[in-house]
C-alpha cells in the first residue's frame, strides 16, 4: 500500500476533467449471474448526507451520491466528479469556485443544477445535525450559485476546502425531494452516484444497480451489488465461511485477519492503508468524572497499547502515540515522549499533585460490537489494577443509541474509530479537538484552534508540518483524547470476482464499481 503523502495545493491549481468520457462508452450489466454479495460490520446512521458522519453511511453515499471532486483510487489528489473544473480565485485562498458539469440528472430525470449544489451545503449549516458532518465545514461562510457556477465563500485561508468537498459530506442532493431545515427518513436516497439505491433495510441490506446516466470519474458500474450489514465481526465471518458473499470488507475477526496469507484456498485479500484509528474519548464537560485534565494525564500513563493491541487485537494493529498515525505527514509521538512505559507511579503522583483522591470513578461508553468491548475491558483492567480507576463499562448496541448518548454527554469517556475524511493531518485534528469537534466532549482551547487555523492556510502542507507538530504536543497535554491504535485496511474475496483489491485504499470511497463477475 502506497504512503499517504504530503499535499502540495498551488493557490491557483485548476482541476479539470480528464479521462471520463471513455468510460461511458462501456455497457453496464451483470452477465446474469445475480448480485455480487458484499459484507460488512460498518453501520449506516443515516441515508441523508446531512445527518451522518461516520465511515459506514460516507461508504454507501460514494456509490449512489456524487460529490463535486473525489479522490481516484492510488491517488492522494481531488480530481473532478461532478464537476467539470475547480479553482481557488486569486491568491488569498478564501475563494473556491467550481463549473459544474452539464450532464448530470437525478434519478427522477431532472438535471442537477448549481442551486441543488448550493442547497445540499447550505443545509448541513442549517440542519447542524449532532451526527452530521457541519465540523467539517467551520470554514465555510457562504455558496452562491450563479448558472453552472458554484462559489464557496471562506471565512479563513482553507487549503485543505478542495479535499473535503471530495469527501461524503459534499454528497449533492436534489433540492425537490430533500427537506431543507430537516433530514429526510423515508429510506430513500436520490443522488447522481454510480449506483441507483434500491432495496434499503436498515441494519439489514442495501440494493445496488448500476446508474445508466452516472457521468462522472468514476468507472460506470458493471455489475449489481447487494450490500449485507452485519451486527458483528462473528456474523460476518460465518457468513463468509458458509459462502454467502464473495467480498468481506471491515471487520473480520482479528484472529481470522492474522492468520491470512497467499496459501489460503478460494481466498484473496488485500491489505492497504494504515491509518485507520481508534481513540478513547474524555468528556471534559463541568460535572464529568474526568473533567480534570491530571485525571486523563493519569490515564493516558497506564494505557499499555501492546498489551491491547497483541491481546485483543492478535497483532493486527500497531500501538499509536498521537492522534495523526503513522503514514501521514508531521506524524509525530507525543504520547509516547511524554509516557514512554506505562506507569502506575507516574499516575499516582499526577493525581496527587492535582489534589484528587483515588480511586477516580468514571464510566467508558462502548459500542458493543465486534472486539470493541474486549477491548474495553482490557482498559478497564489495565486501569483498575493500578489501584487508581474503577471503570465502569456501558455498552450500547446500537451504533445510532451510542451516537447519541455520547453526543448528550451520558459517558466519562467512551471509544471509537477514526477513518480519515481525506489523507491530511488536518483531518486527524480539526474535526476531532478543533472548535465545533464531532466528538462531542467539549473540549475547546484557544491555542489548539489557532494552529488548526494556522495550517490550514497553507497551499504548501509540509510547511503546516511544525505547526502540525505543536498540536499534537498540546493534546497530549489536555488530553481530550487518548489514541490507542492504527490499523490496515483488510478486504476479502472470492476468486470468482474482480475487482476487489480497488474497493478500499484508505481514501474514505468504498469503490463498488470497481465490482465485477469473473
């Protein structure tokens, strides 16, 4: 798998279309064989852009919507999609400015206009939905829509805005069929995207057929996909071992994952990536137990990520130190310099120092899915043997319960993974410790939104590398936010299918297309 590099966005750099009209010439079908048979443990929370911001929902949309740029696959660049060419306006960066193509229609025949472009972002900021993807755009002052122009208004130098309009959160929606104060329920999803959802059950399977009128980067699809939604790594991979799918794709049970290699009969998989993420989440919130930053300090210094990562996870992930993983450029290791082994003594004198008695109670919310609560349990032993803690776990079944008992505050702390938006380190810590976080802990620090403002304004990202740097310094300091681990990327298949070593590469875009009968 390639190494995610810096990027380097030259203030005028135009995007345009280049090798998108060839692949419309292809005839889209399945060769009658039926629907190819994906699995997955990811949860989709919503079908409405506007109100999802997590990597099961942002997979499904970059099949069935379209945003205005995307991100090839093997790529770390935007590139246009619905649009036919991007530009920033002069050299202040504050002004993006987008053509968008003339060929586009929704499913029900209407062709896409600038104004659906603009109401699809104005009602992110209107909705502000708690699940929604509105942190990612605290940029975001204005859109005006002028013919088959679509102008971004930027409150502050954002060399990273191309990126994240090539992310779900830009899905484009058809302003007659979605409301514009409110998220739309009734199961549906009208986009411009590679695929046309038909059967949808939530929790349960999503239909798949290729769109006949997708223009745009993208290959069109050949072949049918349906979607299954397991509730745990177990089901996943019974189903998989009964075959009942042909592509298996995050996650597999850690021991299944560690005992892949080419030997294995009727099985393909490809490993990429690297720099998915999973953190402990503190509520600093005034009433919470771990309100006081010595009580995270004290955490953070008897966390053992091998102990988690070789006993929970069998060696598929590798132990992380900050927030931003290794892979992305200005990774630094400021958790590990400042706690280098773990240690009940370190933490014991933190507390002291800080005036708070021990044992310090706080409860640890937990999606109870997959491995998520062994590994919730092995924190919690790793924190009550100190003598120090008394965790006391919460485990929610249901990805959306969860969404929303974090959101509202109900955990001291609680766990989840990150997958990035778009590979920059600024994705690694705006939406999740900047103002406005989609973490939902309330946490805010003057300085720590000042850097994110700071790197952010560069068109040249490793000259953010410094900057980048100090913030990592500073949240292993508060603390908001404890990483624990990084991980690959794994996609299984069968050897009847095609297709399968392109659907997942780190980018954020589940590539279904690519899909197709051997």
């Amino acid at each position: 798998m390639r190494s995610v590099r810096s990027k380097l966005i030259a203030a005028g750099l135009v995007l345009g279309v280049a090798g998108v009209g060839a692949w419309q010439l292809l005839p889209a079908g399945d060769d009658g064989r039926g629907a190819v048979r994906v699995g997955t443990t990811d949860v989709v929370s919503a079908l409405d852009p506007a109100g999802a911001y997590d990597a099961g929902s942002w997979a499904l949309f970059s099949n069935v919507y379209q945003s205005l740029l995307t991100i090839r696959s093997g790529s770390d660049t935007p590139v246009p999609d619905a649009a036919s060419s991007c530009k920033f306006i002069g050299q202040k960066l504050t002004t993006y400015q987008c053509e968008l193509r003339p060929d586009l229609t929704f499913p029900g025949g209407r062709p896409v206009t600038a104004q659906d472009v603009k109401f699809s972002f104005d009602r992110i900021k209107q909705i502000n939905s708690d699940q929604g993807p509105a942190p990612l755009f605290t940029t975001l002052e204005s859109v005006k829509a002028d013919g088959r122009t679509v102008t971004f208004n930027l409150s502050a130098r954002d060399a990273t805005f191309p990126f994240k309009i090539a992310t779900g959160a830009a899905s484009i929606v058809d302003k007659d069929r979605y409301p514009a104060k409110a998220l739309r329920t009734d199961g549906k999803a009208d986009g411009t995207g590679p695929y046309l959802l038909g059967a949808y059950k939530a929790a349960g399977s999503a239909e798949l057929r290729p769109n006949p009128a997708y223009r745009g980067q993208a290959k069109p699809a050949r072949a049918r996909v349906t979607v299954r939604y397991f509730k745990d790594s177990a089901q996943l991979d019974r189903a998989w071992r009964d075959h009942q799918l042909e592509v298996a794709h995050r996650d597999m049970p850690p021991a299944v994952l560690a005992g892949l290699n080419p030997g294995l009969k009727d099985v393909r998989y490809q490993a990429s990536g690297g720099t998915e993420t999973r953190s402990v989440v503190f509520n600093v919130r005034p009433g919470s137990a771990v309100e006081k930053a010595a009580v995270r300090q004290a955490a953070a210094a008897v966390l053992d990520r091998s102990k988690v990562a070789g006993d929970v996870y069998k060696g598929t992930v590798t132990p992380l130190y900050s927030l931003v993983p290794a892979g992305i450029a200005a990774h630094s290791t400021p958790f590990f310099d400042t706690y280098p082994a773990p240690s009940g003594a370190t933490a014991r004198k933190l507390l002291k120092d800080a005036g708070i008695s021990a044992p310090v109670t706080f409860t640890l919310g937990v999606n109870a899915r997959g491995v998520n609560l062994a590994e919730a349990e092995e924190i919690k032993r790793q924190l009550d043997a100190t003598g120090l803690f008394q965790v006391k776990i919460k485990a929610v079944e249901a990805w959306e319960d969860f969404q929303k008992a974090y959101a509202a505050g109900e955990f001291d702390a609680y766990t989840i993974g990150w997958i990035a938006d778009f590979p920059d380190a600024d994705n690694f810590l705006a939406p999740l410790v900047g103002a406005g976080s989609s973490m939902n802990n309330g946490f805010s620090d003057k300085a720590v939104d000042e850097l994110i403002t700071r790197t952010q304004a560069f068109s040249e990202r490793a000259e953010a590398a410094a900057d980048f740097r100090e913030l990592q310094r500073l949240v292993s300091q508060h603390v908001p936010m404890l990483p624990i681990w990084q991980k690959k990327d794994y996609v299984m298949s069968r050897d009847t299918v095609s297709g399968a070593q392109y659907l997942s590469d780190g980018t954020g875009v589940w590539r279904l297309w690519e899909l197709n009968w051997l």
